[in-house]
C-alpha cells in the first residue's frame, strides 16, 4: 500500500549458474520491480508491472515491489531461471565441409548445459546470380546434449546449416554460427 508505511516489499532468490532471469509482476498499475545486487547496486528497473529479463551470474539478488504515487493493490511476482546456452554446429566435425556429390554429410547442434529439448536446424543454398536462399528446415530432438542429422546434399555447389534451440524451463535458448558444406565433383 502506497499511501502508508508498506510501500516497498522486498525478496532475494540465489543464482547458481550464469542464467537468464525473468521477473513477472502482475497486479496494481501503481507498481513497478527493482532488480538490485547483494550489495544493493540497482541492476534494473521497470516502469510498471510485466515481465523484466536479465542476465545474472552466481550469486544472491534482491528484487524490490514498489508501490508508485500512493498506488495499492494485491500482486502476484513469479521468478524464471534459465541456465545459459551456447549451441554450435558442425559438419563432419568441422565449420567447414568439402565433400563430393553424392556423399552425406553428419551434421551435428551440441547444446551445452542443456540435456533435451528441441533445435530447428535450417538449410540454405547458395545461389551465384542472387545469393543464399533457403531450402529445407528440419526440427531435431536435443539427447545427451546433442542433435544430430545424417543430410545428403541434392546438388554440387555452396551450402550453409544454422541451428536453433529453443530452450527449455531451465535452460535458455540460444543459436549456432554457421556450418558450411560444399559439394565439389
């Protein structure tokens, strides 16, 4: 309640691992959050209720429900850890694939710090007259860390894979550079 003495309440919560942290608040219109460190450095701040994201490494953090102009009400605040990723892909175990027409080629999405979940990997070819254009999508199942595809490129020329995953309740989605294929005869 703004307009008496409960005019801020305040929570901590514990990082373990470098994450994405998502804080919600629903309720009152009169009320914003304030993300602060152990020793009380704001971190960030929104301007009313919705949802704030930021990047945290190990560590103890205080968020701050205050109320704004007198404003009073009930509130609901919920809290979304998601451990960091990093997804990288590779052609026959390499950025880089030169292999004759004909042949398949083992792509590979490692996605550390993630066990399961789903990546999209997309295909694209490259065209000389007008640049890379896309070809085929394919959604992959994440197991042991891992996505894998057995592909055999249709033609000779320049082909590129790229990888997305897209995380899952406790870990934080993230993409690959790119994987390069070429088909020479």
């Amino acid at each position: 309640a703004g307009n008496r003495i409960d005019v801020v309440d305040l929570y901590r919560f514990r990082v373990e691992n470098r994450s994405e942290v998502r804080l919600t608040l629903r309720g009152f219109p009169q009320s914003r959050l304030v993300l602060l460190s152990e020793n009380g450095r704001v971190l960030s701040s929104s301007d009313g209720p919705g949802t704030m994201t930021a990047t945290l490494g190990h560590g103890l953090f205080y968020v701050a429900v205050r109320a704004i102009g007198g404003g009073h009400g009930r509130y609901r605040i919920s809290l979304l850890e998601r451990r960091l990723t990093t997804t990288t892909l590779l052609a026959n175990g390499s950025p880089r694939a030169i292999v004759p027409p004909g042949s398949s080629v083992a792509i590979d999405a490692a996605v550390n710090f993630s066990p399961d979940g789903r990546v999209r990997l997309e295909i694209d070819r490259f065209d000389p007259l007008t640049g890379w254009h896309f070809y085929r999508l394919f959604r992959l199942r994440v197991s042991g860390g891992h996505a894998r595809l057995s592909w055999r490129p249709p033609a000779i020329g320049h082909w590129r894979a790229h990888a997305t995953f897209f995380g899952t309740r406790t870990a934080s989605p993230s993409e690959s550079g790119t994987a390069r294929i070429v088909v020479e005869g």
